[in-house]
C-alpha cells in the first residue's frame, strides 16, 4: 500500500513512512517525510531551493481519494527553505496546490462532478465541506480561465439572464461557432459591455463580423461603438417573443370588454392565439376557426401575427424588405396599441432584423445555451453572490480545461 500510495502521488523528494487506520473515522492516516536529502521546491515560485530553514511547519493534513469505503488523509510537516528569489518560503508539495487541503486527484474528481451536479451533492458524494467544493470549483475555473486555448471568434451571441429577483441580471458573451460561452459579465449596463470589450481588446475584436442580440439598446450602442464593421443581427426567437406579447395584449384588452355569452367563449382561448396553427391539434383548429369568424381585435391581431410568421420564409432580402414594409404600414394603422409600438420598435431597427435575411443565423444555439445556464443556476436553487453563479458558468458552459 504505501508502494502505491507513492507511485499514484509521484512523490520523488518525499516518501511514505507509515499508513495508519483510524477505525473512529474510518479513514487511512498516511504519514509522509521528505526522501534522503532530496532538494525541496519553492512554494511560491517553484524554484529549487538552496537550503532549508532549522525549523519546520506544524504537520498540516491533506485529503485525498477515498479507498474504497476508508478516507484517505496525507499528514506532512512541511520544510522551510530559502529561495533565490522569494527568500524563505515553506516549500512546495507536489501533491496538492497552494493553501489547499485536498490533493490533485480529489481536486480533478471534485471539478469533473461539480459540472453536472450542484456543489451540495458533490460535497455528500466525496464527503467534504460545501465551502471545499466551492473552493476547488473556483480555482478550477481561475486555472481554465488562464489556461484556455483561445480560439478566433466570427459569430458572437449577447444576452442576458436573470440572476435573482430585484431585476438582477448576468451578461452572457457566447462563441455561436462553437457553442461556449466566451465571457459572463455582471449586470446589463453600458459598463457591463465596456469591460467586455475591455477583456477583449481590439486585435480579438477584429475577426468578429456578426453579433446576435435582442433589441435591448445597451448591447446595441456597444456593439456599433466597438464593432463597427461587424453587421449586427436581431434573432428570430426575440422577435417572437415580442409579437407574441403584442398579441397577448389585445387578447387581455378585448377579454376585459367582453361581457355575457361572448366572454365564455373566449375563455382559456389563450395558447389558441398564441400557438402556430400547424402544432395544434384538431379541435383547437376547429375551435380557432370559429373564433376567427368574429369581428374582435383579437382577430386581426392574430392575422397580423400569422403575416408576420411569413417574413422568415424570404430568401430574397429585396423581397423580405418589401413584405416588412407592408406589415409596418397595416400594424402602424390597426388601431391596437400594442401592435403600433411593435411597429415603432421594428422600424426603428429595420436593418438588423433585415439582416437576418441574408444570413440567417439559427438562434436555437443561443436560447440553447442561454437555458443551460439557467438550468446551473436553478439546480442549486440560486446563489448568494454573483461571483459563484458566474464561476459556475463558465465552469459547466466554456469548456475550460481543468488543472
């Protein structure tokens, strides 16, 4: 066993000198010294140190992978040694890291599980403490961090997340070409954007020549400041979602007029308006048709929101550009509230949404990644401070190397 134990640590200046069983704790105290007079290591540098202190460090305690159902515990008093370039400093141990009580091997299993489950479970599967988890996690994300192979970006995805209640967002910089997440920044703001751009610098900057966002004006100003020659591209998904609340809206407003027989007749009509006509089933159609008989402005805002659904099917920008410009003009002068702010909205960004014609960027990628970093935050039910939600991101979302 200590044969083992010393080939799996790699010790070459230290050795094992004896392996106890505590049956209290059923863990196995490993007792380690240093081999012969075998040179020691700076802790801080890493350099060979010239010659050792007269007094040692207190015996410090490190854990290490389990053996079956028995911890596994390293025990070591460590050297002080004289360093060239950092003075007297206590010397490095190759098992473990610096300020760390677990070893290498733990600290790896640990960061490997921690992206696929919350740090509580990962803590009761390795029997540690919430805060060693936390602590290994973070470093792991640090060292990934400085570590990572950077790779030229082309398609940049912005959005953002809700971090907490209280309007607390996080925002989330992703490479769409490869699907990871490049940056995560705290809050929405313009300052938010400027460090990005900051961290990112203008010789990274300029290989990028598409971004995809929503209309959120923040990421807009940024991106033209910045990226000036990278054509900006509103995805389809927002877009979506911005004509499917206009629709909501008037159903809400038409709802709140109704009175008597014609009010039961709309009731729980609202996924009928809202729902593509090809994904519902039979007796929605016939229920929907029925509806659609009616001279309600539910009606004309949901034929407003099938021709708009049709703008997607252009290949032609010239094409898509007139068919915009006509949808504009009939929500402009519909009369619903709801539908003429939409219109005011996407006028004023017509050449982004245009844009989307000639390049068709999917933003199922986006969404995608967007709700796995959803999912990491909802898994642990939510996080005290910003900085152990966005080291989880990028620890489960950028694909960082682990130490």
């Amino acid at each position: 066993m200590e044969t083992f134990i010393r080939k799996a640590l790699r010790l070459k200046a230290h050795t094992v000198v004896k392996v106890e069983e505590d049956e209290a704790a059923g863990a196995l105290i490993v007792h380690l010294d240093r081999l012969g007079h075998r040179r020691l290591r700076c802790g801080v540098c890493g350099l060979e140190a010239t010659r050792l202190a007269p007094t040692r460090r207190p015996p410090r305690r490190w854990r290490d992978l389990a053996m079956r159902e028995h911890l596994v515990e390293l025990v070591y008093a460590p050297y002080r040694v004289w360093c060239q370039r950092c003075g007297l400093r206590v010397e490095h141990v190759p098992w473990a890291g610096q300020w760390q009580r677990v070893t290498h091997a733990l600290a790896r299993a640990v960061a490997e599980l921690a992206r696929v489950l919350d740090w509580t479970s990962v803590a009761v599967h390795f029997r540690l403490n919430w805060k060693t988890v936390a602590a290994v996690v973070e470093g792991a994300v640090l060292w990934g961090l400085d570590h990572r192979r950077w790779h030229p970006l082309h398609l940049l995805g912005i959005d953002e997340v809700s971090r907490r209640k209280g309007q607390q967002y996080l925002t989330i910089v992703y490479d769409l070409a490869r699907g990871r997440v490049v940056w995560v920044g705290r809050d929405r703001t313009t300052a938010t954007m400027d460090r990005f751009f900051a961290w990112l610098g203008p010789r990274r900057a300029r290989s990028i020549h598409t971004v995809c966002c929503d209309m959120w004006a923040v990421y807009i100003d940024a991106v033209r400041t910045h990226l000036p020659a990278a054509t900006l591209v509103f995805d389809r998904f927002h877009l979506s979602q911005y004509l499917s609340r206009a629709v909501d809206e008037v159903r809400r407003q038409a709802w709140r007029r109704m009175a008597g027989p014609e009010k039961g007749e709309f009731k729980r009509t609202r996924f009928l308006w809202l729902t593509n006509p090809e994904n519902l089933r039979r007796a929605e159609r016939t229920r929907l048709s029925a509806l659609l008989r009616l001279n309600s402005p539910i009606v004309k805002a949901y034929l407003l929101k099938e021709d708009l659904r049709r703008f997607w099917e252009y290949r032609s920008t010239a094409w898509a550009a007139g068919h915009l410009r006509q949808w504009l003009w009939r929500a402009s002068h519909s009369r619903l509230e709801p539908f003429t702010k939409l219109a005011r909205m996407l006028r004023s960004h017509r050449a982004g949404v245009l844009a989307w014609t000639r390049i068709r960027m999917p933003n199922g990628a986006l969404e995608g990644m967007n709700n796995e970093a959803k999912v990491i935050s909802h898994r642990a039910f939510g996080y005290r401070t910003p900085w152990t939600d966005i080291a989880n991101i990028y620890h489960c979302c950028a694909g960082l190397p682990l130490p």
